[in-house]
C-alpha cells in the first residue's frame, strides 16, 4: 500500500512539475473559450467549469462564449413550433427570438451558479470567480440572403474591447451569450462561433479555445491533425466537422488571421481537455498558429547581414555584448532565426555546456516593429526545443535589461556560482549581468 501510494505521489509530482513552464507562459495571458450548448447538457459540464475557475486561479485571464441551440430548440419544441434553417443558420422569427433570450438567460445563469460554488471538500473550495456579462457586442441584421429573410438572426457589428479589457484586468471572467445589440435597441441572435472569433480578434487575445465534437481536426485517413497554418486551412481536402464545428473552426482560422496568436479545436467529450490541451507538451487537439509568413529556422551565412542588422542598435544601447561579422560566421551554426517573407526580423543562439547539462542562450532579439505577436516566445520556444532535444536540462541567460521579460517566461533568478565553469571564468563582472536559469 505504501509502496502504491509512493508511485502515486511521484507521478503527482512529476505531472506538476512537467505542467510548471505552462502555468507560467500562460500567466497574465488572455484566452476566450468557446463551447457549444450541447456541452451545456454534457455530464462532464461542471468538471469544464471547475477547470475554468483553476485557470482563473493560475492567472488567466477568461473570457466565455457560449452557444444554446439545443436550448432553443428545446424550447421551440415545447410550444410545438418547428426549427427553421437556411445555409446552415436559424431563421430568428420574433418566437425564435424570444426562445433564444429565454435559452440565453437560463444558460448564463447555470455558468454564474457554477462559477459561485465554495463548497468544502470540492473542486471549487476557496474559489471566488467573479463573472460579469453586459452588451459588449453590437451587431447588425445579417439581412436578406438568397432571397430568404433571416428576420433577427445577425452578425458582429463591434466589439467594445475597452470594456472587456477592464473587466478581465479586474479579476473577472466575462461570459458571453450568442447575443448582440443593434445602436437602436434590437436583439440579434447570433453564431456563438462568430462571436468567439470575433471577440478573440479584437483583444488581440493569446489564444482561442473552441470545444467540439471528437479529437479535433481529422486528416482523410481519420488520424489527428495536430497543427496547421491557415495556409494549410485553406488547401485541407475536407475537414470532418458537424455544423458547429465547421463554423468554429472557420472562424477559429479567421482568428488566427487577425492576429490570434493560436487557435485551438479540443474534443469536448475529454475530461479535463483544457489542462491537457494547456499543460501538457504535444496537448490533444488540433492547434491552427499564427503568421504563415513568419518562418523559424537554423541560420545560414546568407543571415548573417540580416543578424548583424538587427542586433547592431542593441549592441550600441549596451543590451547585447558587441559581436563582430567575424565571430558571427564563426557562430553561425549556433543561430536561428526567425524570417519574415525572407528577412531576417529575429534572432537567438545556444550555446550548449552539454558536461553540465546546460545550455545559454544568447543574442535573443526582434526588431521593434515585430516585438509584438509573441515573436520572441515563438523564438524562446523553438531554441528551448532544440535543447531538450540535445538532452540538455537547463538554459540560463545573462541580460542586463530584459530580466522581467524572461522572468516573465519561467525563468528564475540564478548565481553567478551556478553557471558552468568555462563560461563562469567569463564572466565580465564590469558588465554585472543578471543570471536567469530555466529548467526544462
């Protein structure tokens, strides 16, 4: 028994400190999750919630978009009224339309009552999720579509971003209903997967989480499609999606085109799908990423102007060490670089210790116009990789003036002491430089 419960403790232990460089990449960040209503009815529903409110807790910043089209429907049904479709959309009637408020309040209040629970000895213990809702969205009519009146169903119009952002910069999760508000006081039903999109686009948010049916996105040989451009999106022989699906991996594309950084398609038929597509490594869904003119590669000569171009301003300011063109051709096999329709806009080198099992990292730089975008995580990430894949279990990094940026990204304050020897006996102590260490 006690032999049992010891393994059971490690591979505890082993699971939360595997989990550890996310919840720190993932802290302060913003995701919108988007869910059907079918998930609504699911079993599994309040585990997702619970899930929800320990994102919330890691420091994530929240934003819910919800659907209910097995609530209007149900509701339809009740006064013996049939559903009417066209191009895949509902046609919103004014009885629609008061069946989509109904379904829309009733939905939202399920999500605040999950989101309040504290009950001792469950999953929401000590939690206090705020959640705030309100007209955030104004839409318009989506009008009259191949000849056919589609009475108060509606697309977005706006998103009041500025709004959205206070709220979450005050702690809060904003849930949002399919629902969307006209400048002269209509109501307008909406595609939750639309909203989602759009909403994402316009907070410029880090990632869009929308749950469907299944894995994710299917190849024709029914296997998982684990990451694709929307270059890829767009020359996919078919994606297998139900309705819904279709629509949020649509706009799920659309996203990550408007500046998403990624977009994920999670199955949410899978317990606990938000921690394994967020905390573990290779996840269990299918990520569409950003920026398909931007290309991370290992350097060649032909970079060398494009590196020495971009890292000169940096090392006039004093924030990089001065390398010559000489040292660079040198060093080159240790650079990569991250090109953007051929230019060089980003660089990074590793040097590895591999007697120490460390690596450093160095020379790590955008160009201003590009800092933004996640840029400079997207090169971290892909030199972080090419450590782990030379069996190294640490990178370290001596910075003078980015010390936050990197403490901000699983990096910890380090001693001179702990670098490896050969690099130590380096050290300029006139320069002081900061050590920050990373585990992997």
């Amino acid at each position: 028994m006690a032999e049992h419960a010891s393994s059971g403790n490690a591979q505890h232990v082993a699971w939360f400190r595997h989990s550890s460089p996310y919840i720190h990449a993932h802290r302060g960040r913003t995701f919108v999750i988007a869910f059907p209503g079918e998930a609504v009815e699911d079993d599994g529903f309040a585990a997702f919630v619970h899930d929800v409110a320990l994102l919330c807790a890691l420091g994530i910043r929240i934003v819910l978009v919800h659907g209910i089209r097995p609530q209007v429907e149900q509701r339809l049904a009740a006064r013996d009224v049939e559903s009417n479709y066209h191009a895949g959309l509902r046609i919103t009637d004014a009885l629609a339309l008061g069946c989509v408020k109904d379904a829309a309040g009733a939905v939202r209040v399920e999500l605040e009552a999950l989101l309040s629970m504290g009950v001792a000895n469950s999953p929401m213990a000590g939690a206090r999720v705020r959640v705030v809702t309100g007209n955030f969205v104004t839409a318009r009519p989506l009008g009259v579509r191949d000849g056919v009146d589609f009475c108060h169903t509606g697309t977005v119009r706006r998103v009041d971003t500025d709004a959205i952002v206070r709220q979450l910069g005050d702690g809060a999760v904003v849930v949002l209903s399919p629902i969307g508000y006209s400048p002269t006081g209509e109501v307008f039903n909406l595609p939750y997967g639309e909203v989602a999109g759009q909403v994402a686009a316009s907070l410029r948010a880090d990632k869009l989480i929308c749950l469907v049916d299944g894995e994710g996105l299917s190849d024709p040989d029914g296997g998982l499609v684990r990451q694709l451009s929307p270059t890829d999106a767009d020359t996919l022989p078919h994606h297998p999606l139900d309705g819904d699906g279709e629509r949020a991996f649509n706009s799920a594309v659309e996203a990550v085109r408007n500046g998403v950084r990624r977009a994920h398609l999670v199955g949410r038929d899978v317990d606990g799908a938000l921690l394994l597509e967020l905390f573990t490594r290779d996840g269990i869904g299918t990520m569409i990423t950003a920026a398909p003119y931007d290309t991370v590669a290992h350097a060649s000569v032909d970079d060398i102007g494009g590196i020495l171009e971009l890292i000169e301003p940096l090392e006039r300011s004093g924030v990089l060490v001065e390398r010559s063109r000489e040292q660079l051709e040198m060093e080159i096999e240790r650079f990569t670089v991250l090109r953007r329709d051929g230019a060089v806009i980003g660089c990074g080198a590793l040097r590895p210790f591999p007697d120490e099992g460390m690596a450093e990292l160095a020379c790590l730089a955008v160009q201003p116009q590009y800092m933004h975008g996640g840029r400079g995580e997207l090169l971290l990430e892909r030199i972080e990789q090419q450590a782990r894949d030379a069996g190294l279990d640490a990178i370290f990094v001596l910075t003078t003036q980015t010390a936050h940026w990197f403490a901000e990204r699983g990096f910890v304050a380090a001693a001179v002491e702990e670098l490896p020897v050969s690099r130590k006996s380096l050290y300029n102590f006139q320069r002081n430089s900061k050590v920050y260490l990373k585990q992997l």
